[in-house]
C-alpha cells in the first residue's frame, strides 16, 4: 500500500541530523534524492546506507528524499527506518548497525553514580561527545524531554546509539516513559547492552516489579545474560511516602532519584533555591535508599550558568547522605564531581582514624583512640568510607598506608 512517512530535522540551523521522507510505491524499485553538506565525500557511503537500509526492512519500491546536515550512521540508519514506519511499510525487521565493542560492557551496583549527563531522546546532536565531559553516567531520555508525536522516533534512536555510540565508560542509562508506554519502551532497549532503567513517577513497588519482569521476559526471548539494573525516580507525595518499599523492592534496584519539578506541583508548592518546601521528601527518598541498602541520587540543578549554586548545592546534597546528583549540562559535571569528592583536611582525618582502628586491632585493644580521644565504630565506618570514596575519586592512592606516618 503506498504511503509516505517523514522523520528527523530540517534546516540549515540543524547540525548532525538529517530529514528523510520515504513514499511507498508499488513498483520502480528505489530511488534516492539526496542533498548533504557532506556529499562530495560522503555522499556515495550515504547511498549505500540508504539501499543496505531498505533491504534490511523488506522497502522494495520507494523514492527517498534525503537532506543530511552531516548526521551520522546511526542517525541516518533512525531516521530511516522511523521514515518508513511512519510511512505505512510493511517493515521486515529492523535496521541494526553492528554492535560496536566499545559498546559491549556492563555496570555493577556499587559504582559511582556522582553525575547523570541528561541527553533528550531525540537529538542525537548531543550524543557523540557527551562521554568525553566524563560523567559517570549518561541519560538517554524517552521522556519528558521528548514530545508525544516524536516517541517512535526516539526509541530507535537510542536503541541505535546503544548499539555504537562510545560513552567511553559511562553508564549507559536510559530513562523510560510511564506506564505501558513505558514497558514498550524496553522492547526496544533491553536486548542492546543498556546498563540502567530509570523508571519515572514511581510511586508503587509493583510498578518496579512489573518492570523488572518485563525485562527478564525480553532477556529470555533474546538470549542476553548481562544485569539491567533499576533506578525509580521519586517525584510525588505518595512515592516520597513509599520510598523505602520502593527501594527494597527489587535486588536489582541499586538507587533512589528525586525529581522535585513534579514532586513541588503535586504538592502544591513553588520550587526554591532554598528547598525548604522538598526537605521532607529529599529526606524520605535519602533514608529509604540507605535503609534499602541502595545509593540515594539528589535532583537536577537547574541552573546551568550558576556554577556556585551547584556547588553549595551539591555540598549540601553530600551533607545530607546523598552520594549524585543529576546533570542537565556538560559544563555542570565537573563541579559535581569536585564537591561530591572529600577534601583534603576530611581525607587527611579519615586516613588517621583508619590507621588507629588498625594500630588497635593489631595489638588486640577493644577500644580505639586517637590522641587522648576515644573513637566508636560509626566513626571508624565513617572514615573507611571516607577513604574509599577518596581512592575511587583518585585523590588518595592505593597505597596510601606507605605514605602516611604511624598514629
């Protein structure tokens, strides 16, 4: 049945992007129109792209109209293929670009999750160089960072950024839409080596669950054994309410986020640089996340030019017990990390109390001091974490024990 489908930007403002418009004929086989700023080099490759695409989706006969504002592959093979969807094809399968190797690995509970780099859905323009500002995650959203009309087009753009776009050692994340939405959303994401799911808006355990199942169903289908861990995102009064259930749910749920543009309107409250209207909620999320033995994650700063409103914001976060918060800029990550990090005078006193702990425990004390102070066991875990963060963060060495003199 003829049809025509378009999908993508328009324009000379677009950058890595393109627009492709595919008109389903009956017969004549398939004929490109391509104009690229790109073509004099790459035109030829980008034809090719185009023909491997429709046989991959069964599109026999189609004339396609291609205006490339230097998109790569991966977005020329989405923009494709949502083309064709849109246009009614009796698409076969799906336009898969081989799985890059630096695509290939997998995430843990306990790594460090100190930054989230949000990248909207559908803007691949974002994607490319997001791994190079080193967050220690990066979001690719299906959300609300995408419109209603565009849902289609962003699912198979992150499936194939999945597939071969180099995070360089990011947690690949993906945040999914609500409801059924959503776990349609993880047909197309799970068997493609995503690290995480972020759930939104949850303010039920089962929606966790049902979750979860969803994709141990999607991994059995597809043969895939890699871990998709959790993140439920907290934005409501009854989800702050239900924050430890939340939590302890699921052992593959490994941390607890705030979303607190949401959680102030369904409160009914304006949203504050001061946070006294969200205090209550950031509490509740941050002590069911250590009471579910999971990583407490602190919300987005949302403004991008106020450089040391993130930072007292990010120290107070890590005053309270958080241990990351969400980015929605490159240049926000690293001023996250430096004040998620210990200092010097609180790594200097943590590497005292350990090497005192330890002094004890070799001449088999039962009581631990340092001077003329006595030292309990919260402190001592509380500088043993301490250290640790400092050795994951780079500023104290392996060896530090070397280094330092004896208590």
């Amino acid at each position: 049945m003829a049809g025509t489908g378009e999908a993508g930007k328009k324009g000379s403002r677009v950058r890595s992007d393109c627009w492709i418009e595919v008109e389903i004929r009956d017969s004549g086989g398939v004929s490109i129109d391509l104009q690229s700023k790109v073509s004099g080099m790459f035109g030829e490759r980008i034809g090719a792209l185009i023909e491997e695409g429709c046989r991959a989706l069964g599109v026999e006969h189609a004339r396609i109209s291609v205006e490339d504002q230097g998109a790569l592959p991966f977005t020329l093979a989405a923009r494709l293929e949502t083309a064709a969807r849109r246009a009614g094809a009796k698409v076969a399968g799906e336009f898969l670009l081989p799985m890059s190797d630096k695509c290939a690995y997998g995430s843990k509970s306990d790594r460090l999750r100190r930054s989230r780099l949000y990248l909207p859905g559908n803007e691949p323009k974002f994607y490319v160089n997001a791994g190079l500002h080193g967050p220690d995650g990066v979001i690719l959203d299906l959300e609300d960072s995408v419109a209603p009309s565009e849902k289609d087009a962003a699912r198979v753009l992150v499936r194939n950024a999945l597939r071969v776009v180099d995070f360089y050692g990011a947690e690949r994340m993906v945040r999914i839409n609500q409801g059924e939405q959503g776990l349609e959303d993880l047909e197309w994401i799970v068997p493609h080596n995503v690290n995480l799911i972020l759930i939104p808006k949850v303010e039920d355990p089962r929606q966790v669950v049902e979750v979860d199942r969803r994709i141990a169903e999607i991994q059995k289908k597809h043969g895939f054994t890699n871990p998709v861990l959790l993140m439920p995102i907290i934005e409501s009064a009854l989800g702050a309410w239900r924050a430890y259930e939340i939590g302890a749910i699921c052992a593959n749920v490994v941390g607890l986020a705030i979303g607190l543009e949401d959680y102030t309107a369904d409160i009914g409250a304006q949203r504050t640089l001061e946070g006294t209207e969200s205090f209550w909620a950031r509490a509740q999320v941050l002590n069911g996340a250590r009471a579910a033995h999971v990583q407490p994650i602190d919300t987005v700063f949302s403004d991008v030019a106020d450089m040391e409103g993130l930072a007292a914001s990010v120290r107070e976060a890590k005053s309270l017990g958080f241990v990351g918060k969400g980015c929605i800029h490159p240049r926000q990550i690293t001023v996250v990390h430096d004040s998620f990090a210990p200092d010097e005078a609180e790594i200097e006193k943590a590497c005292r109390i350990v090497l005192a702990f330890e002094d004890a425990e070799a001449r088999g004390l039962g009581v631990v001091s340092l001077g003329s102070k006595m030292i309990d066991a919260p402190v001592v875990k509380r500088a043993k974490t301490t250290v640790e963060a400092a050795i994951r963060v780079g500023r104290l060495d392996d060896d530090w024990r070397e280094e330092k003199p004896p208590v």
